[in-house]
C-alpha cells in the first residue's frame, strides 16, 4: 500500500468517527515521519510489513475486530490503544512486537483465547 493510500484511509476513520481527529494526526504524522525509517525483519521478498490483529467471537464464529496496521504505524496505534485498554501494558506489548519484528519473525505471534469473554485473539506479523 502506497502512503497516499494509507493516507486516505486514515482520513476515512476519522471521517468515519473510529478514530478522533487527535488520533488521525497523530497516525498522519507518524506515517509520514517513518517513511524513510526500513522496516527491520529480514524475511526473503523485501520483509514483513503488516501487523494484523483479529478478534473473533467463540460464540457466534464472526470476527468482531480485524485491524491491519503498517508496521511503521505501530507506535502510533499502540499509543492510541493505550486509550481503550488502560489494564493492559501496552509499553510491555509493543516492546515485545518490536522484539519479534527486529528478529524477523513472521505469522502468528499471539493466539489467546478469553473464554470469559468468548474470545479468540490473534496478532499475526506479515
């Protein structure tokens, strides 16, 4: 996905209201800040550059999350996580992303699944 593209899908979560305009501009300027920066896996065809995240009920089978989030973006995403998720150490997860992105994992990194919640989540490098 070229940045235009990435561009104007942020602004159409904003236009859309799942993210705030706060939110938008801290990604818009996160993207274009990162774009010179490489990406650090070292897998074969250029490396990994997505971050996919899916939540999925048990329950009904639907996926209730599906986020797909450029590499380059994490910092930016994780921040604006950290605003829906105050329980969760989102200092200690994006350490541990950034340690898998830097070894070059790729697929599945996270399969969780919440039976409390009935949830499955997964967080997949690609």
């Amino acid at each position: 996905m070229t940045t235009s593209e990435e561009r104007m899908k942020i602004l159409k979560m904003i236009q859309e209201g799942k993210i705030t305009a706060d939110e938008g501009a801290r990604l818009l300027k996160a993207l274009s800040s990162s774009s010179e920066k490489p990406v650090r896996a070292k897998q074969p065809g250029g490396g990994a550059r997505w971050l996919r995240v899916r939540v999925t009920d048990m329950h009904q089978g639907k996926a209730k999350v599906n986020v797909n989030l450029p590499l380059r973006l994490i910092d930016a995403g994780l921040n604006i996580a950290a605003q829906f998720t105050p329980d969760m150490d989102i200092e200690e997860l994006g350490t541990a992303i950034s340690a898998a992105i830097a070894e070059g994992m790729t697929g599945k990194i996270v399969d969780v699944v919440d039976a409390e919640d009935g949830e499955h989540i997964e967080v997949f490098i690609e």
